[in-house]
C-alpha cells in the first residue's frame, strides 16, 4: 500500500501564498552575510514586546492632558501567521528541475509578511513529502538523505528530511522562529542531499509557515516545489512482461522485464520484490529464475516486503540490455481481498533503478 494514501492527523489547507520559483539565486541576500543570521529589515519605529510563539505586539500610549493620568492603549491581539498574509519562495532551485542523487544541492526560501499592518511570527519548515523513489514505499515513503539550515552559528544538521505519516514534522522550525512586521522578509538558505539509496523519481519540497510554538496547523501557510530525482548511475527499466494471467492461484506466475545500466552490464543484478496486504514470509512464497533451460530458486529476505538481488543470475544479453525472466509461486492463494504487489527493477554498483509493478491486482 502507498504511503501516499495514508491519511495525515491534521489537514493542511493549501491557501494562495504566490509562490514565485526559481527567480532568487542561491545564497546570501542581505548584504553577503547570512539572511538566516541577520536581523529582519526596514523595522517600523514603534516599541514593540515579543509574546512567545506569536512574534512582536506594538504597544502605543495615549496622548495625556494636564491633570489627567496616561493610560495605555489595550494591547493589540498578536496576528497570527495564515491566510494570505505570509507569502513563501524558493530560490536557487527551479519547479521542474533535476535533483541528482548524492550531490549537495543549496537553495533559499524566502517568508513574507505581505500584510499591510501588523507583525507576524513563523516558525520556519522545510521537509520533503512522501517520495515515490524512497527506499521503502510499502508504508512510509520517506526519502532518505539529510537536510541543513543556515544559522547564525553556521550549518545546522536537522534531524528530518522527509515528513512522517502525522503532522511531526509542522514544528520542528520553532528554534529558528522569527517575527516579520508589516512587508518584512526574511531569507534562509538550506541544503540538501539525497542518498544513493533512493531511487530516481519525482520529488516534492514542501516548505511551511506554522506559528512558533503552536499545534494548531489549520490555517497553516506552505509553498512546494516539485523536481524530478536522477541519478546518472542508474539501471534504466526498458520493459515489463507481466504474467499471462491475472487470477492469483498456487501455480507459477512467469514475467519478465529488461534493463540496461549506462555503467555496462557487468555489474548489473536484477531485483524483485513480493508483497501482499495479509503479510508474508519466505515460507509464503517461492521465487525462480530462468537460467538457460532451468529455472533456479532465489531467495527471498524481509526487508521492506519480501526482497531478493540476484547477483547469480546473467538473464538473456542482447547488446547493451538484459532481459531477465523469474516466476513466483504462492503456497497459498491469497484470501478474498488480499492485495499483491509484485515488483521489479535492477541495480547496479549501489545504484538502484526505478521499480515497476509487473503484477499488481486484488486476489480473487
């Protein structure tokens, strides 16, 4: 089952932000040093208190007359950050654009109090979503790799890349709140690198705009961009054969798939994962691959589903491509609703191709 259709705690609702991509180069942008470290610009001159989690309250006095006692203002309530007045952009990288894998890629984002009056606090999150090229996709698909923010101290390493299946992840900004009066910006710049166990595939990256300190993400601002994941090292999947039939019984399933490697063939093993919703073990299920006339058993592991690398088998060379032929056989017929998901792909020196279903249907 994707990680894609788990349902999250809490909703967030998208609102128009103007997310503007891929104009901002990448770096400082206040005068060489660090935005991240630097304090916020053109201040309005009034006196100001902080309220935690909320950001800066003008405070006024009243103009007293001769006899009469000065008495404050009641103070405003703190703006909080939503609706259409915290605007988010990304700079340094573009929508569409590629992300290889294992490379150190630096970017920016940029929140704006676009409101007229009033100040507003933000907590500052950046994660990636739920990622179809994740190492496991099976429950959470959470890329693997690191993620680092610009502080004032230097680098600082955060402790998640990828969002979970809750809303964890909406307040991991609150130590590195800031506030923003009236049309103030502020400007972080972040890196990223994404782990050669990842897959290629395409890539949201999410960045947010919760008040500090607060649970309550309703109202909560975000901004994404989108990228396709590469990586020059990868197998690439040629074609699929899936199996003859599509009613899942005890007798062997047959399919097939071809795969090249811009690395050469030499190094290249093909891969095949079992999966099913009513769970399985290496008991379950048999694998075989063909080898020449035969068909060879190859065994199966837990990880992630019911995996197995094949490292022994050469499958049918034609040029600069494989083609690899495997059959799997159920002990016992999946019951009544039971899903299947039988995966293929390659890898080659650590690097791993995209994986595609060559059987994926309800049993029945």
């Amino acid at each position: 089952m994707n990680a894609s259709v788990i349902a999250r705690i809490a909703k967030i609702v998208p609102l128009a932000v103007g997310v503007a991509v891929g104009v901002a180069a990448c770096g400082p942008t206040n005068g060489g040093a660090s935005v991240a470290a630097s304090a916020p610009s053109a201040t309005p001159a009034v006196t100001s208190s902080a309220t935690p989690g909320a950001g800066a309250v003008p405070t006024t006095e009243a103009a007293g007359t001769a006899g009469t006692a000065t008495k404050p203002a009641p103070p405003k309530a703190p703006a909080q950050s939503g609706g259409s007045g915290i605007g988010i952009t990304f700079g340094g990288l573009s929508e569409g654009g590629k992300i290889e894998l294992n490379d150190l890629v630096p970017f920016t984002v940029t929140w704006k109090n676009n409101d007229a009056t009033g100040s507003r606090g933000v907590a500052p999150v950046v994660s990636t979503q739920q990622y179809e090229g994740a190492p496991c996709t099976m429950v959470l698909a959470t890329a693997e790799g690191t993620l680092e923010r610009k502080d004032a101290s230097g680098w600082k390493k955060l402790d998640h890349l990828s969002q979970g299946g809750g809303m964890d992840y909406a307040g991991t900004g609150n130590d590195a709140a800031f506030t923003l009066a009236a049309g103030q910006s502020r400007t972080i710049e972040y890196r990223m690198r994404l782990s050669t166990a990842n897959r290629p595939g395409r890539i949201t990256i999410e960045a947010d705009a919760p008040v500090p300190n607060s649970k309550d993400y309703r109202d909560m601002v975000k901004a994404e961009l989108n990228a396709a994941v590469v990586d020059r090292h990868s197998p690439e999947m040629i074609s699929v054969m899936p199996p003859a039939k599509g009613v899942i019984t005890t007798d062997p399933l047959p399919f097939g798939f071809r795969v090249s490697s811009p690395d050469g063939t030499t190094g290249l093993h093909p891969r095949v994962a079992v999966w099913s919703s009513e769970g399985l073990t290496p008991n379950d299920v048999t694998l075989e691959a063909r080898v020449g006339e035969e068909w060879k058993p190859v065994e199966l592991r837990e990880d992630c589903g019911l995996v197995a690398i094949a490292p022994d088998v050469a499958g049918v060379r034609d040029g600069n491509t494989v083609e690899y032929t495997f059959r799997v056989t159920f002990k016992q017929a999946p019951k009544n609703g039971g899903d299947v998901d039988v995966r293929v792909g390659a890898e080659s020196n650590g690097h791993r191709s995209v994986e595609r279903s060559v059987f994926l249907r309800d049993a029945r």
